[in-house]
C-alpha cells in the first residue's frame, strides 16, 4: 500500500479537516467550513479539537444553533475529563447564545461529577400536608427533577416567588425576582451561603408560590447560571480541602 493509500490517524484526519475550514474561511466560503468540519465531527465525534473549531465558526458565521449545540456537546466531553472549567465557559455561552436552551442536565451533570456524594435519591415521604394546601404553582420530586431543573422553569417563565425546598436534612426557600434569584433562606443561613446549603439537597421535595410583590436583593449575580456554576465551584473546592 503506497503513503497516499494509507489510511489517515486521528490526528492526520483533524488537521485536514481543520486547514480545509480554515481555507473556506479565507475565500469566503464560511457554509462549506461548517460543512466540512460537521462531516469530520461524525466520523470522530469525540475531538474536541473539531467541536470546538465548528463551535467558532459556526458563531462567527451567525450559525448560532450549531455553536449552541456543539457548546452543550462540548460541556459532556469537558466534564468526562474532569476539566470543569472549560465546562462551565461552554455551558454559559450555550445559555448566552440561546437564553431558551435548558442547561439543567449540564449542570447536573457537572454537580455529579464534582460532588459524587450529592447523588439523587428517592424521596422517603411525599410533602405534608400542609405543604399541599398552600397555592403553589408547580411542586415535584428531587429525585426526578432536579433543583436546576425547576431553577430553569422559573427563570424562563420570570417570575417571582418563593422556590421551597425541603428534605430529611433541612429545609430552604429561594427567592426570585422576575426569574432571577435574589436571596435563598436555609435555617439560620440567609444569602450565598444559604443557597449553597440548598445546592446541597438532592432528595425531598420542592415547590414553587408566586408572590404579589418583590423580595429585597441579597444575593447578586451576573445570572441564575453563573450563581449556580459558582456555587458548584465552590462546594467542589470545600469538598477537596476537606479530603486533604
């Protein structure tokens, strides 16, 4: 079999598919760089390399679906190789390009893999009973949906009201202005701190009553995402000194 027949590695694959995008970008021909690096995607799905070019021109190029898309595929591949930073720029900018994306199973994602000890488990009880009287706009099971989940419903739909939380180990509420989280209340714990205590729970139940009127502001963040990744940051970090 002659050099030319030999059939490319990996690495000889990528580069071609990376310089033959980078020429149709040089002769204005962005669709047919998208196209090719899409065509090397599907024959080695795991490369970074080649998501992430595709990522940069599709964005560049005003495809925003792709890069959104290739952002949210990217945050799988960061995160099975524990670099959860480059996981976390991915998952803020699928949300920055399409605020409707849903990111809760990235960022549920990326909580079971910093923090394996927070797995979900099965409510042992349904919600008292007094619980079920209040006029609450939507309830469920942490086992099923995550807080992220409901985190996402809420800000999606801007509203304001009190996200209820309460497990066999504690009990909080997070307040959102206009689907933006303002405060969290965990025992004594109010702000940050408190909200973190909540990221905690991954078992019981939860639901949400909308408000007349607005909470004051104790915690401030760029972004619900942003709060959520910081936090997540942070209980990792926690988790780590502690082992040490």
């Amino acid at each position: 079999m002659s050099d030319r027949e030999k059939p490319k590695s990996l690495e000889e694959s990528v580069e071609a598919a990376l310089i033959d995008a980078d020429l149709f970008v040089k002769y204005k021909v962005p669709q047919r760089a998208i196209e090719r690096l899409q065509e090397a995607v599907a024959h080695h799905p795991r490369s970074i390399t080649l998501r992430e070019k595709l990522r940069e021109v599709a964005f560049s190029y005003g495809h925003k679906d792709e890069a959104a898309r290739q952002c949210l595929t990217l945050v799988t591949l960061y995160i099975a190789r524990e670099n959860f930073e480059s996981a976390h720029e991915r998952l803020l900018e699928a949300k920055h390009i399409d605020p409707r994306i849903n990111i809760a199973p990235g960022l549920e994602a990326i909580r079971r893999a910093r923090r394996p000890d927070l797995q979900p488990q099965a409510s042992a009880s349904a919600p008292p009973a007094a619980v079920e009287r209040r006029p609450i706009t939507f309830a469920g099971d942490l086992s099923t949906v995550s807080i992220f989940d409901a985190v996402q419903v809420i800000e999606n739909s801007r509203l304001t009201g009190a996200l209820s939380i309460e497990s066999v180990e504690r009990q909080g509420r997070v307040l959102f202005n206009d689907g933006r989280i303002v405060d969290a209340e965990c025992g004594p714990a109010q702000g940050t701190l408190a909200f973190r205590l909540i990221v905690e729970i991954t078992s019981g139940a939860f639901d949400f009553e909308k408000a007349a009127n607005e909470f004051p502001v104790r915690i401030q963040a760029l972004s619900n995402t942003n709060l959520i990744l910081d936090t997540l940051r942070q209980l990792d970090e926690e988790k780590h000194g502690s082992d040490e």
